[in-house]
C-alpha cells in the first residue's frame, strides 16, 4: 500500500471514529483497550490461568477445563498488544498464557485447534519469526487433519460420541466456525511447503460453499454428513434461534473465512462469495442502525432482542480485509461497526465489565449460556479490527 492512501485512510478513519466519539482516534481507542486489559493482564498471572468472560457475581470467568475453543484469544490480545505497544509486558504475558495451553496441540478430539493455536502460537511466529513456535503450529495442524475425511471433503467439527452436542444423533457435524480453522491450516503450507495442510483447507472451503449456505447468502450453523457416502444428513442449528434462521455469529464467521480464504488463494470465488454473505448482512432488514447484529437475523422479538458485540467485532474485522481487495467497498460499514463498538453501549468503563474491553455479547442462548456479557474473543476482535484499522496492514 503506497504512503499517501494509507495516510489518508488514518485520517479518513480517524475522522470517522472521531465523528461520535468525542474526537477520539484510532490510537485512544487502542489505548484505551490497553489500560483496561492491562487490569485484567495482572488477575490473569495472578490466577495464572486465561480470562474468558465475567461470571454471574461479576468476578472473571476463567477457560474451561480440560481445553476450551476460546483459550488462544487472550494470548493472541496479548500479542497484539506487545506488537502495537513493543510494551514487553505484553509479551511476557502472551507468553506466559500460551505456554498453558501447549499441550493441547496434539487434540485430535475436536476441530477448534486452529482457533487456539492461530490465534496465539500463529500471532507469536508471525511478529517475533521465532523458530520455536512454528513446531506447535505444525502439530496443531497435524492434529487438525486427522479430522478430514476425503469422502465428506471437510474437517468433522464435534465428536458424535461423548462430546459436546452427541444427544443430537449426528454422524459427522461440520459447523460453519470450522471455517476459522483453515487460516492455520494454509498458514502451515506456507512455513512448510508441504501443500497437503493447504489442500485441505481449500476441499473444506469448497465442500462448505456447496452445502452450508442458503441462495440468499445465509448460512446453516451445522450441517450433519454420512462419513461413509458424503451425503449431507441435516442441515440445523446449535447455538442459533432456529434450523433455519441466520445465527450470527455464524454469519461473522462465514464472512471473514472466505475473506480469508481468498488472501491466501487468490481464487476469485471466494472472493465473491465473501462479498455475497456481506450484502447478505449489510442488506438484511434486521441489521440494526448501529451495525452491531442481534446475536440472530431472525431472532423473534426484534428490536427487543440481544446484540451480540463479538458477532460485530468480528464482521468489522473482516470488513477491512475484505476492503482491501474491493477498492475500500466495506471500509464504511466497517468503519461504523467499530464506531458504535468504540461507544459508550459497547465499550465499558474503565474497571468495570470485569476488566473486559466490550459489553454485551453472547455465547449460546438456546444453551442460556454467557448471555449479554463480555467475551474474550469479541475483545481480540475488536483489538484486531483496530490494529487492521490503523496499520492497513493484513
Ligand atoms: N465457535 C463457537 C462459537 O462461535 O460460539
């Protein structure tokens, strides 16, 4: 990116940001975020475990055992921060956290190791280069495949015995999230050169295109194969308000994983298939004003519905990749997503939210799990989308 479009967009942006928040810019905002994840940073060596969310008293809610799919994120903050701060606090701490869940790398139990180890292994070797977190990037991925199955032509998302889900009766459950799990994936090819972490990425991508999504641009949550046949069994709903409504959070996840997929393929049909799931929800009639979704398009009792901040983060984030390759297309709505995100609804005061950047997002309400409070992944999100934001940089 030359000098002067990146220096016009900072204004651009910083303007924009400016515009509803009391002149605050890109660079408060992300110091902000500093000050009160700094907070959290010392609870969190203190316990020395991983905050994932605030509890029913208020007090953190720390990750699950024996692993947990959001456990990469607040090391992944940490390295975000290190990187935009050079503060080696942050770095220490990233450190520190990751090592807590290393040994994880080697689950072969459940899809979410590129959601763990991309976000924090995958952010350590991409700022510091260092050789020694490549290993756990390629162990984590060696895990991950062994999930593939050639005849479905996707990674298998949740176990179908003993697992989270099983009572379901589903035979091999692939969720849209598992589109995340690809970055590693196409991630591992590049360090390597082997192509097969690739290869599979990109038959996940391309079975997923073909069965997850409506003609609207929607996505189904779950779609159930025969492992035997690849047929597709069920197409339903875990975490949103029905079969056949849009979660949304799903739908975040749709749209930054083919946005993602295009960067590392150049395929043009993701490309357009990303831009497709946007208008989706950029055009969707229950898309609110301020551009952060409620937790499902089709929820029933819109407005009077919860938003799910970490869905907003999330798209925000994508937005600017995706604006990138398309002449800044998706620069505004991104931009006014991360606004309203930026504001006094979402982002907490300082001390408050149990030390968590934003409010009001939701983990599963049809499991009456973590409803309208803060998560560790909408906060890296948010953080991403605005180090995006200010660095221009992918
Ligand atoms: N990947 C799990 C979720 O989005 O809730």
């Amino acid at each position: 990116m030359n000098i002067i479009k990146s220096t016009t967009l900072l204004l651009f942006s910083s303007t924009i940001l400016g515009c509803a928040t009391n002149n605050d810019t890109v660079d408060s905002r992300l110091q902000n975020a500093e000050k009160q994840l700094t907070v959290l940073r010392t609870a969190s060596l203190q316990e020395n475990n991983i905050p994932r969310s605030t509890n029913k008293e208020g007090g953190i809610r720390w990750i699950e055992t024996p692993y947990d799919w959001t456990e990469g994120f607040w090391s992944g903050t940490c390295w975000m921060l290190y990187e935009h701060t050079k503060d080696n606090q942050w770095k220490e701490a990233a450190i520190i956290s990751q090592k807590l869940i290393e040994h994880h790398k080697d689950l072969t139990n459940d899809h979410d190791l590129g959601f763990i180890f991309n976000n924090s292994y995958g952010k350590a070797y991409r700022i510091t280069g260092e050789e020694q977190y490549k290993q756990v990037l390629v162990d984590a991925s060696n895990a991950l495949i062994t999930r593939f199955n050639e005849k479905v032509g996707c990674i298998q998302s949740w176990d179908v015995v003993g697992n989270w889900q099983a009572e379901r009766g589903w035979r091999f459950p692939v969720i849209i999230d598992n589109l995340m799990n690809l970055e590693m994936l196409f991630e591992v090819s590049n360090i390597t050169g082997d192509s097969t972490y690739r290869n599979i990425a990109i038959a996940h991508a391309n079975t997923t295109m073909q069965n997850h999504f409506r003609p609207d641009g929607s996505s189904y949550h779950v779609v159930d194969y025969d492992p035997e046949t690849g047929e597709v069994l069920h197409r339903v709903t875990a975490q949103g308000f029905a079969d056949e409504s849009a979660w949304a959070r799903g739908q975040a996840w749709a749209l930054y994983g083919y946005t993602m997929c295009y960067r590392y393929t150049k395929d043009k049909k993701y490309l357009d298939f990303a831009e497709r799931i946007a208008n989706f929800i950029l055009t969707h009639p229950n898309y609110p004003e301020d551009g952060v979704p409620y937790w499902d398009f089709n929820a029933p009792n819109i407005p009077n519905e919860i938003r799910d901040a970490s869905s907003g983060a999330i798209m925000a984030s994508a937005l600017l990749e995706l604006s990138t390759y398309t002449n800044d297309k998706y620069l505004e709505p991104a931009l006014h997503i991360l606004n309203s995100l930026s504001g006094d609804t979402y982002t907490a005061e300082p001390g408050e939210n149990g030390n968590f950047v934003l409010k009001h997002s939701v983990g599963s309400i049809p499991h009456g799990n973590e409803i309208d409070v803060p998560l560790n992944y909408a906060d890296y999100y948010y953080i991403e989308a605005l180090v995006r934001l200010k660095e221009r940089r992918l």
